[in-house]
C-alpha cells in the first residue's frame, strides 16, 4: 500500500471514529435553572464558558476527569469588540453565516481550534467563570493568543488514547487512568480544549492552578503543563470567580420565601408526585 492510500485509509478511520465520539448518547437530560438571555447579556470577554455534554466523547471525559464539566470555551466579545490590526480580519473570515455575534474560541475533536457561536450551547448546561484579576491589557492578549490558534488541530495523540477508554476499565492499569491529558506535552500545532484555553493565560501569568512552592524566602508559583489541565479545573481554581444567572432571578426586595414553590408536590427527578404528609 503506497504511502498516499495508507494515510488516506487512516483518515477515513479517524473521520468514523470521530462520528461515533461525537453523536450523543440516548440520556435524559436534566433541566437546568440559568437564564441563557441574561447569561449571554452579563456574559464578558475573556469569560470561560464550561460546558457538560452528553456526546459519547463527553461522558468518556466525565469519567476521566470525574466532573460534569467536559467542554471549555474562551468567550471573545462580538467581532466589532475585535479591533487590532490583523485580528479583525483573521475572525471575520471564519464567521460566516453565523446564527450570533456573540463568539467563542473552542478546540473540538476531528475540528481543531475554531471559531463558533455561543449560541451553539444554548441547549447545554453552561457555567461561566471570570478571571476576576486579570487586568484589561492581558485580556486583550489572551484573546488574542486564542485567535492566533485558529486552525490548529485537535490532537490525534488524544484521540487514540480516547479510543482505550471505551473499553473495560479492568483491563487496563491504573496509572493509565489518568494519562489521557499527558501526551505530547506542549505539542504546538495540537490543542485541546482545556489546554488551549489554559495555555494562553499562562501566556500572561495569570494562574489557574499553579504549583506553589515556600522556602525560607517566601512564595514561588510554577506553572502547570497546560496538557494536564480539564475543564474541571477551572471551576476549582480561586482565581476564577463563578457567575451564575438563575431563571427565576428575584426582584429588588425579593428573597427565596417569594419563589412560587408548589408545595404540595414534590419531585424525584422521574414524575412529579404528590408530597405524602406535606405540610402547608
């Protein structure tokens, strides 16, 4: 088999095995209590979207990583909020036909790093984190970092390594658990999601999950390989704040005893039943 054909039946492997991660299991989903309205009107750039999906590559990371969060995306700002030389222009020609202004910046496997929507997740349970400290000059960098790797592949390595956990958990090691996001550490034309979005804010020494060293001198902070980073991680890190937007917001002089519970039923995430013995 000549080298042509034998990348081309590769592809044709990988392009089926993508498919196949891709489509969404056949689960209930939950209801989610945010107001995506209000998200996408509170929503600034530099914001970190997390996102749980139901793909089969979505539940394969939730196992992994053991977080509902199985996606992450860098929120931009509209394209008119995207005014340096170049950069203008480098977004503008990957967001035709677009259903929103709004943009993200998203690595996705068998896609690479691109450009989308939020639009795309108003379906999806969404949580958004702000890098509270982080100045305006070096949002403006990390946004542009990000644009920068616009067309970068997914990594393969991933891929494959993706491919094992479908199998049995026995009959594999332990320590390979956990070895998903450990591969060809700091490969610069592959991202993923995760490490894309961690990377360009190490870019400017913002720190999400640093390793943080003392010694008689004081303090010392050391950046984590961005590979090793999940979407999880940003949601423990400290210096991301969560930003929540309920879709039952209560007005001004409102508190919880003003929700309109109905409390003669009760929920067990199946049916609404009756509460047996409930109490007016």
């Amino acid at each position: 088999m000549s080298a042509h054909h034998k990348n081309t039946f590769i592809n044709k492997i990988l392009i089926k095995f993508y498919r196949f991660l891709s489509k969404e299991d056949c689960v209930a989903k939950r209801t989610y209590l945010y107001d995506f309205v209000q998200l996408t009107q509170e929503i600034k750039p530099g914001d970190v979207l997390l996102i749980e999906s139901h793909t089969r590559i979505g539940n394969i990371i939730r196992l992994i990583s053991e977080s509902t969060w199985t996606h992450a995306a860098l929120y931009i700002g509209r394209i008119d909020d995207i005014t340096a030389p170049g950069l203008h222009e480098l977004v503008q020609k990957h967001i035709k036909n677009f259903s929103s202004d709004q943009l993200i910046i998203e690595s996705l496997l068998g896609e690479g790093t691109r450009v989308s929507c939020i639009d795309e997740y108003k379906s999806e349970h969404i949580r958004i984190l702000r890098p509270s400290f982080l100045l305006p000059e070096d949002r403006e960098k990390v946004i542009a970092s990000a644009i920068h790797r616009i067309g970068k592949n997914y990594s393969l390595r991933h891929l494959f390594d993706l491919a094992r956990f479908i199998f049995p958990w026995s009959i594999f090691p332990r320590r390979w658990r956990s070895s998903l996001f450990q591969h060809n550490m700091l490969q610069p034309t592959e991202d993923i999601c995760s490490s894309m979005i961690a990377d360009v804010f190490q870019s400017v020494n913002y720190p999400i999950l640093p390793l943080i060293t003392k010694d008689k001198t004081g303090y010392a902070l050391i950046h984590r390989n961005p590979r090793l980073y999940t979407p999880s991680d940003f949601d423990l890190s400290p210096f991301f704040d969560v930003i929540k937007y309920p879709i039952l917001p209560l007005s001004e002089g409102q508190t919880y005893r003003d929700l309109p519970w109905k409390k003669q039923l009760i929920s067990d995430d199946i049916a609404i039943v009756p509460l047996q013995g409930g109490s007016e």
